[in-house]
C-alpha cells in the first residue's frame, strides 16, 4: 500500500489544479447532484463497455461519458463533472472535463473481501475475491453471475457484449477474482475485465469450450486445449453421475481429444473432460452429447405466407399453408404413437382448427400428452385438455429475474423403437388465429430421433420431471435452467446445432452465425434490440457482403441498433409491409454459396436481451444449403413488400412511393391496380400455389384484370418496375 500512495502521489503532483477539487472519498460524500472536480489512476478500459473506474488513494468512482472513451488502464486524469446516482451505481455523468496528465502508472492494488464485504465504500474500486467458485458452466455472455467464496455469495456481471470473456469458458474450479466493484438495483457487482482477472490456483488451465466432432451413430470425438502441457482423460457416463469407468491416453499435450465408440443410435452420453499438469487439475464443464440416430433425418419449411419459386435452387421447396398450418400439426398429432410433448407459449383454438381435441384425442387412445405453457398468457387451448393430461405453467413474470415460456416446439414419439418415427415440429410459430392466418410466420420439421430426445431433455427440466406428470419442486425455468442438452447434431448428412435459452448461450452463436459469413446475411425478425447483433449486421455490410434484413415495425426496434442499420444498409433495410406482425426469428447466411457455409438459423428466440437472459426459448442452427434456400424463397417475397425506411445516394424512389394498390381483396371477378405518381409498370404476373404462372402482361398492363377464369385460391402478383423493382401482393380469390 505504500508503494502505491507514492506512486500515486507522485502522478498526482504533476497534476494542473483545478478549483475546489477533491479526493474521491470526500467527492462521493457530497451526494448526487453535486459537482466535483477529483484526480485519481483509470483502473479500467474498453473491456467494461463506455463505462471507466477510477479512484485514488481514498476511495473509487465510476465514470460515465463518451468524454471518458479513450481513457486506458494506467491513466492519470483530473475529471470535473456531475454526480449521478444510476440504479444504485455513484457516477460522474455528465463530465464537463477531462485532463489526462501521463499514463502507464502501477493500478491500485487490489482490495481483499469476501463478497458479504462488499459495501459502499468499496464501490468503484479495485477488488479481490480468493477462492471463489461458479455457481453457472458452459461459456459467459453478457449478464451476472453468481459465485460463492468463504460460505458467502456475490455475483460479477460481464458489463459489455465486446468483452473479452464473452464466450469464453467458465471456470469450473476456484478462482481469484478481481475487478472494480459495481453496483446495480441494490446489489454489489465485482464487473472482471478479462481472462487476467480469473486466475486459476491451479498449474493448469482450460483455454477453450471442449468441441464434439466425428458424430457418428457409434460415437464421437471430444476436443480441448490447455495452456500448458497435460494428460488427456474424461470422466464418462450415460446419466450425469459418470458412472461408466474414466478415459485416460498416454502422454502430455497441449491439445487433447478423446474417442468414445461402440456406442448405440441416438443415445445420449455425459462426459466430463480434464488435464492433469504436475498433480493440478483442470476440469471442463460437464458435457451432454447424442450419438447420431438412424431416422430419414427429412426436413420440411413450412410458411404461411408464399414464397417465390423463381429463386429456388432446386434443393428443397419452402411449403405454403394458407390459413392451415394448424391441420399439418394435427395431422403430425393424429401420426403420434406413444408420446406428445409440448411447449407454447399459447394455445387458443378460437378460430382455428381444433388442436386441443385432436391432443385429447390422441390421450384417448394411450398416447402420454404432456405440455409446458406461459403462466400469464390464457392459454385456454391447453388449460381445457383432460385432466390427465399433465402440464405445468412457468413462472409468473413477477417471479424474480423471470420473463416468459416463450417456445414453440412440439415432440412427438421421442422414444420410439422405430427411429422414423420421432418429429420435431418448431419455428416462430404461436397457436393462435393471428399467428396462423395473418402474422407472417414459419414452422420447421424434422424427422431425427436424436434432436427429438434432445428437445425432450428440456422439456422434462422445465416439467420437472420424465414421466407423464409434471413435479413442480423439481421443475427448472429461465435463469435457473442448466446447460444440460447436446448442441451438435448429423441429421440426414446435415449438420445442426441446438440452443436453448438462457442457459446455452444462444445470443453468442447469434453473433458467430454472423461473422461466418463469406458472401450474403438475409434477415426476416420481428425484433433487434440488441446492439452487438446491430453492430456485427453493420460491419460485413461495410466489409462488403451482402445485407438484407426485413423488421417488423420502429417500435420493436432499439433507437441506436435501428439508426446504425438505416444509416449503413440505406434500402436494405425495411419495415414490413403486410397486414399483422412479421413475426420471424430467422436469417440465412450465404445461401447461395455452396462453397461456403451455407446455414439457417431460425426459433422462437428473438433477439433481445430478455429473450438472451429471462425467457425459454429455442434456436435451430442447421448448415445446409436447400433449407437455407427453401427460407430465402419465403424471404424473398416478404422484403420485396416490405417498407423502405432509409434511401441511399441514388435518390430511387422509397417504396412507399412505388407500391402499388389492389382493390378489392379478397375478389371474386376482378381486382383493380393503382400505381403511385412516375410509375411504370414494365411486366406483371399471376401466379397460382404451385408457382405456375396463370396470367402473364408484357407491355400493355390493365387497370383492371379480370379473376372470373381463376379458381378459388390464394395467387401471387409479381409486379416488375420499369428501373428493375420488385413489388409483389397476395391476391385472394373467392
């Protein structure tokens, strides 16, 4: 401590005074409101987000400002500025000055607590934690942890999406950690800054997330890294107690795999990773993972809304459903033999076909129907099933740190002896009159035993149990789920991988999804409020890929995530511009570059920070160019009606300006066109639901076009612009 006042003093002394300037104890005793002038060593930098810490030898502050931005770790500043009290958080904001007098100085050392300690005049310093130990596994994203040490809880909070421990492992062994102290809401925060303020006692530290790859229906390999020389061993077992014997090879190494075979299809196995380095252990997270399973492993892309056929590349066709997604799920339900699982967020039979008598029904006749629902949502579909059926609601939203059930997925005979039984129905569909007939939705289908047994191992989490009826003290929701489902997947040669939200940090393969991008992103999503995903969108448009995302409306949108995306993809972004919610969650990546990496990603996750922290909530990431495809057809047509919301330098027409009008529609005899002001129609089409073209005009385009000839049914218009725009309208016909 004395080394650090001198070397403080001395940093201090070259300081320019300002008036009535203060140490920083005697500043934070003056309250919110007050203007302080204080000096004092940056303990923080980019790594904490917009945010920076600082403190002298009397006490810590947080300092909250762009002014603040490019201060670094090692600063000496003077900071003259506002006090604000911030959920609970001290902070200088605003600043109305910054002096930074030199740099690279010694940080503060460190103060020792125990995290009952913590108190206010801590706050803003440097702190440190010996022995403390994760209460979470898996890899950190962006929120708070809990973490216990000396037989007392605390909780560190990873402060910004670009830290660099977002997505790095979490410590499964005690650590020391240091950071500022923060506060939020009442609660004390230590805020790490990186990988340098989890230190390990041990020799030996695991430097990645363990990697499954060779999925066979035998068995797989697992991968780790170390950073110094280690054995290469595994605990293993087919329930979480790793009862089978351990796997132990020869020698030391860096980089470490392990072979599991003479495994059965679709089975699931638990495996536990570590290295021994000079009789340290480093211990992985325990991992779950599915051999893969001997079904047809088929997919199907069900909208419904229309596609466009033109750009099908002839791999797999996305499947309209006009008004009838609900009769495909009964008629999935009426296929069941042996069990029905599912989890909704909604269920209203209220001018829909009948989907809680075709689940009675199935009870009926033996099959075990379960179900998982939102307890604040009148999900009356589900409430009305037989009494025998089990099901369980999830929390209230006023449960603490809770949000909403909000998946969408059905598991149908998960178990079965025949292994072209199993379903996986899923997407961003709600059971409801909107969320079938109007609101433009998508529902994906895959017949795999092992991704059923792995949507069913969340399900009995959140239903508390295995069997028929629920067991509320053993049922797990939100925050409180584990990481306890295999993530990777060879369905039908196809690669897939499986999130669950909040516990397996779905938001950070999001971003990957992203960054993996090679040549073209195409997003359909009722929301973005998450600036990183805003962010990373921004930055492969500028780096040259192609962008194109469609959003449901402004006020589903955070104002800098939807201002960074006009302000960058000009007419590549867009409102939606058909009736009711365009309630997608999906986005495909270079979708037509089978050299790459083609891949949809698609669930009932939007991308928001409740569904990443608070909701249940589902993801599919599935790497295969014809349902990439089959998704773009649907894409297509939708962000063609869309909106344009910001116009490049070109000065082309907004689309509020090109967009034509049908009237009336529904028609039964004839349909009139309206165009706006300098528009010219250069080719319009008619198209039926099999994407055969039924009416073609070439030059001469009517006002009124006669429907009397066409069969009842839903058609597409295909409206081509003389300039080379697209507009496209649903016509009903009746």
């Amino acid at each position: 401590m004395r080394r650090y006042i001198l070397t403080l003093g001395l940093a201090i002394a070259g300081m320019l005074h300002l008036c009535a300037q203060q140490d920083i104890a005697s500043a934070r005793a003056m309250g919110n409101g007050s203007t302080v002038t204080v000096s004092g060593i940056i303990s923080s930098g980019s790594e904490l987000g917009i945010i920076r810490f600082m403190q002298d030898h009397t006490a810590g502050i947080a300092l909250y400002s762009s002014e603040v931005s490019s201060l670094i770790r090692g600063d000496s500043v003077t900071i003259n500025g506002v006090l604000k009290e911030y959920n609970s958080l001290l902070e200088i904001d605003p600043i109305h000055s910054v002096t930074i007098h030199s740099s690279g100085h010694t940080l503060p050392e460190p103060v020792e607590l125990t995290p009952g300690a913590f108190e206010e005049k801590y706050e803003g310093m440097l702190v440190r934690v010996e022995q403390a130990t994760m209460g979470a596994s898996g890899i950190f994203q962006r929120e708070a942890y809990g973490f216990s040490a000396s037989g007392e809880s605390g909780q560190l909070y990873i402060n910004d999406p670009y830290s660099p421990l977002i997505g790095t492992p979490i410590p499964t062994e005690p650590v020391s950690l240091t950071g500022p102290l923060g506060a939020y809401t009442g609660t004390y925060q230590l805020l790490p800054r990186d990988q340098e303020d989890l230190v390990s006692y041990s020799s030996i530290r695991i430097t990645d997330v363990p990697a499954i790859s060779k999925l066979s229906t035998t068995g797989f390999a697992i991968g780790w890294t170390t950073d110094v020389a280690g054995t290469t061993e595994a605990f293993t077992g087919l329930t979480p107690d790793l009862e089978l014997d351990p796997v132990k090879l020869s020698g030391t190494t860096t980089s470490h795999s392990v072979e599991i075979a003479d495994r059965s299809p679709a089975e699931i196995f638990y495996i536990q990773p570590f290295s021994v380095h000079e009789g340290d252990t480093a211990k992985a997270a325990l991992q779950t993972t599915i051999t893969v399973s001997e079904s047809g492993g088929t997919f199907r892309a069900l909208f419904n809304q229309p596609s466009d056929p033109s750009v099908s590349l002839g791999l797999m066709e996305a499947e309209y459903f006009p008004d009838d997604l609900d009769d495909e799920l009964i008629a999935y339900i009426d296929q069941a033999n042996e069990s029905i699982d599912l989890a909704l967020y909604n269920l209203n039979n209220s001018g829909i076909s009948d989907i809680t008598a075709a689940l009675n029904h199935a009870h009926s006749r033996g099959v075990v129907v379960r179900a998982v629902y939102d307890g604040d949502v009148n999900a009356v579909g589900i409430q009305t099933l037989q009494s025998g059926i089990g099901k369980i609601a999830s929390p209230r939203s006023d449960y603490p740190h809770y949000g909403i059930m909000h998946n969408k997925f059905v598991i149908i005979d998960a178990n079965s002896a025949d292994p072209l039984n199993p379903i996986v129905w899923t997407g961003s569909t709600n059971l409801s009159y909107n969320q079938i007939n109007i609101d433009p939705n998508n529902v994906i289908v895959i017949q795999d035993q092992s991704l059923a047994k792995a949507f069913q191992l969340e399900f009995n989490e959140m239903f508390g149990s295995s069997g028929p009826q629920p067991d509320p003290s053993h049922a797990r929701f939100g925050p409180d789920k584990t990481d306890n489902t295999p993530h990777e997947f060879l369905i039908g040669g196809k690669r897939v991988e499986c999130y669950f939200s909040p516990s397996d940090g779905t938001h950070h393969q999001i971003l990957n999804t992203i960054q993996s991008s090679d040549h073209s992103i195409h997003v359909a999503t009722m929301l973005i409020t998450k600036q990183d995903i805003g962010d990373a969108l921004v930055s492969k448009n500028e780096a040259g890929r192609e962008v194109q995302v469609l959003i449901n409306d402004y006020d589903q949108y955070g104002e800098p995530v939807l201002n960074a995306l006009k302000a960058s993809l000009g007419e590549d972004v867009r409102l939606n511009g058909e009736p009711g919610i365009m309630h997608h969650k999906y986005m495909m990546v270079d979708q037509s570059l089978s050299e790459s990496d083609p891949v949809l990603l698609t669930g009932s996750h939007n991308w928001s920070s409740s569904a990443q922290l608070r909701n249940d909530e589902n993801t599919l990431i599935v790497h295969d160019q014809g349902v990439a495809n089959a998704y773009y057809q649907e894409f297509v047509l939708r962000f063609g009606d869309g909106e344009i919301i910001a116009s490049d330098d070109n000065n082309k027409l907004p689309l509020s300006d090109l967009r034509i009008s049908v009237y009336p529609n529904p028609a039964s005899e004839w349909i009139h066109i309206t165009t706006g002001p300098g528009v010219e129609i250069q080719t319009l089409s008619l198209i039926d639901p099999a994407g055969r073209e039924v009416k073609r005009y070439l030059e001469s385009i009517p006002a009124d076009i006669h429907l009397g000839q066409l069969s009842e049914g839903i058609y597409l218009m295909q409206v081509t612009l003389t300039g080379g725009n697209h507009i496209y309208r649903k016509i009903v016909v009746y």
